[in-house]
C-alpha cells in the first residue's frame, strides 16, 4: 500500500527518514499519536528485507504504542523507530548510537526513544549523548533494561486470563513460551515460581538451556512444535506476526498471553479466528505494557509505588477488555476500542 495512504488510513501524524553520511545510519522514526502527550517508544535496529518493510514495521509498532500507552492510561502517545541494518547481527557502535541520538533530537522531545529488539541499555545511553529525551539507560539517561516490568505485567495478564476461564492458580497448568530472551526468561521464572509446568523453545539453543538448568522448564526443538503442543497457555516471547491462518488453525491452548509485540498478522481477521477457535487471547499491548509503564512512568516523575501499581493494574485492565470482548467480534478489537474510547476522553476539549 502507497505509505502516505497507509498513514491516512491508520491517522499517523509523521513519518521522517533519516540517513547519516558519517556513519551511514539508515533510520526512520514514526510518530502515530501524539494527542496525550509526548510519545515514548523503542528503537529497533533489525535487518529489513527493504526499506518499505521498515516503514510498514515502524508503523505498524507506532501505531501500537499509542493504544498500549492509552490503555495502560498514561499520559503519552505512541511512537517508534527502527534503525535499518545492513545484515543481520551488526554489531551496534557509539557512533551509531550517537547519529541516532541526534536523529530523536530532531523531534524535540515529541518522540523518546528506549530499548526494543536489538537496543541495550548500553545503546540508549550512547544515543542520550545527544539529546535528553531518551529513556532505558543506566549512566547518562535512567530507566534501564525495562523487561522484568514486561514480564510482571504479562504474568498479570495472565492471571485475567486464567480466572476468567475459571482457573484460580497455576499449579497443574502449563504454559509454553517461545523466545527465552530477556522477557521470556523472566516470564519463565514467575510462571514456574506460581507452580505451572513450563515448556520452552528458542532458535538460540543456549537462552533455552538456561531455562532448563536454572528454572525446570522443559525445551521443545523448535516453536513450530510448540505451537502444535496442548497447553494451557502459549505465551509468544518472541517476534511479533506469530499468530495468523497458518498456526491458528493448528493450536492447542486455551489461552494466548505473551510479551512480543503485533502478534496477530491482521488484528481483526486473527482476532476474529481465536475467538473462533474459542481461544482466549490477550491483546499484547494491554498485557506486555509494563516495560513502558516502567519507563514512562520514571519520565513522568512517578514514585516506584505509583509504577508498581500500574504495572499490578494490567491485571484489572485484561478483565476488563475481556469483559468487554464478550459482546464484540474479537478481544484484540475490545482491546483497540477500549484504548480508542481513552484518548477520545481525555483528549476531548473540557468545554466539548
Ligand atoms: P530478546 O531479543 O531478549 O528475546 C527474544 C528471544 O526470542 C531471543 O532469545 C531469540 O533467540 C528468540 N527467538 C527469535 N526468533 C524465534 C523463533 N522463531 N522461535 C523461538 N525463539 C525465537 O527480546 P525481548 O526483549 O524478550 O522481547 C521479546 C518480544 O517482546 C519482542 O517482540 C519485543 O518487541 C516485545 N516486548 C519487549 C519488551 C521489553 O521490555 N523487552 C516490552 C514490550 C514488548
């Protein structure tokens, strides 16, 4: 699709292309929303097959972050942006940092940058040498690594989830979860702190051995198999566009409650299809916003009680969209309904 009509279609407000001569930064950054306020997103450095893959991606996780501030009712928009890699697994520079980082001072503070796939603390910290607004690093910007906040705020999410369908513990559940990263692992140990059995798989063999020896978790090969496993939840801790007419069909879970982003290909005919399939999905940026909870929250001045409430208040939110799910096609459009009806009422002139 033309971008600019994509852009229309979806109310983005800008998109801004950026390549650095010095460095050779190649790098876009997308602003959906930023009718609540300043927007707070990740930077990806990720390996593109083109550069309208990238602009699609970067979209496409702009657009997300402003429903997941929303629902998680910050005061934020939502915002993204993606550093184009030559191949994948380049290693990340100073350099690099820097030309990004003066890439997001162009936005004057309209966007903020933080951790996403690809991005460590270390990295926000070289891009906040050049500009104040970003969040995630431990030495010239704060925050740090934002993902046992995700973790935490999936596991909440989950609990909805599970007493919805009448479960009240973990123990005798088990739970599956693909990518045994930063979020996964984290998400590993709660879930086998609470009692559930758990079953993992990772492309990078080590990530899963840890959860085997460090956490009783048991791996599956490949996430091909796991997704063909029975479970009682699936928890997709990996890459987004995982759920969709291919897996779908062949799932055996009860329940979908993961970190990664975008996880359905098309949110409405992939919702539509779990609830089809009467499988209970939990839409990923109302269950995996802890992360920007985490950092926003720190960015808007709040106490770390104030965040650890919010982040335990995932948990509230998920009841309530799958409340309201029961009476509309799908819970990922409950989820975008609700999110919507947030912004539309806070951003509503007082007088209107
Ligand atoms: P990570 O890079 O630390 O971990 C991802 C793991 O997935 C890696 O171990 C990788 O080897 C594995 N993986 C990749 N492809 C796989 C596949 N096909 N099958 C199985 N494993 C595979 O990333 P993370 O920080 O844990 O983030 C995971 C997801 O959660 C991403 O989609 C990210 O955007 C999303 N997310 C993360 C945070 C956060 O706080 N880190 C916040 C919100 C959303």
């Amino acid at each position: 699709m033309d971008l600019l009509e994509q852009m229309r279609s979806h109310g983005h407000e800008r998109i801004a292309f950026h390549q650095d001569p010095e460095t050779g930064l190649k790098a876009i950054i997308a602003v959906h929303s930023t009718r609540l306020g300043n927007a707070l997103g990740g930077t990806r450095r990720w390996a593109y097959a083109s550069t309208n893959e990238a602009a699609m991606d970067v979209l496409r996780l702009s657009e997300g972050m402003t429903y997941k501030a929303a629902a998680a009712d910050l005061p934020m928009g939502g915002a993204k942006s993606v550093i184009v890699l030559e191949s994948p697994g380049q290693q990340p520079t100073e350099a690099e940092g820097r030309a990004m980082g003066r890439f997001v001072e162009t936005f004057g503070g309209a966007y903020i940058a933080a951790e996403d796939v690809g991005v460590s603390p270390q990295f926000c910290d070289w891009m906040a040498l050049e500009t104040k607004h970003i969040m995630g690093g431990e030495n010239v910007s704060t925050g740090g690594d934002p993902s046992p906040w995700t973790a935490l705020g999936v596991f909440n999410s989950m609990k909805a989830c599970l007493e919805a369908s009448g479960d009240g513990d973990f123990s005798g559940l088990t739970i599956g979860i693909q990518g045994c990263g930063a979020t996964g692992f984290k998400l590993a140990k709660l879930c086998r702190e609470a009692g559930a059995a758990v079953l993992v798989s990772d492309v990078h063999v080590p990530s899963m051995k840890r959860c085997v020896e460090e956490l009783g978790c048991m791996a599956v090969g490949n996430d091909g198999n796991l997704f063909h496993e029975e479970l009682d939840v699936l928890a997709p801790c990996a890459l987004g566009g995982v759920l969709g007419p291919d897996s779908i069909p062949t799932l055996r879970c009860r329940i979908i409650c993961g970190t990664a982003n975008n996880q359905l290909v098309d949110p409405v005919r992939d919702g539509r299809a779990l609830k089809d399939r009467g499988i209970c999905y939990a839409p990923d940026f109302v269950a995996n916003a802890g992360g920007l909870i985490r950092l926003a929250g720190l960015y808007l001045g709040m106490t770390e009680a104030q965040i650890d409430a919010k982040v335990a208040g995932i948990e509230q939110t998920t009841h309530e969209v799958l409340k309201e799910a029961l009476a509309a096609p799908s819970t990922a459009e409950a989820a975008i309904g609700f999110a919507k009806r947030r912004i539309d009422a806070v951003a509503a002139p007082a007088s209107a």
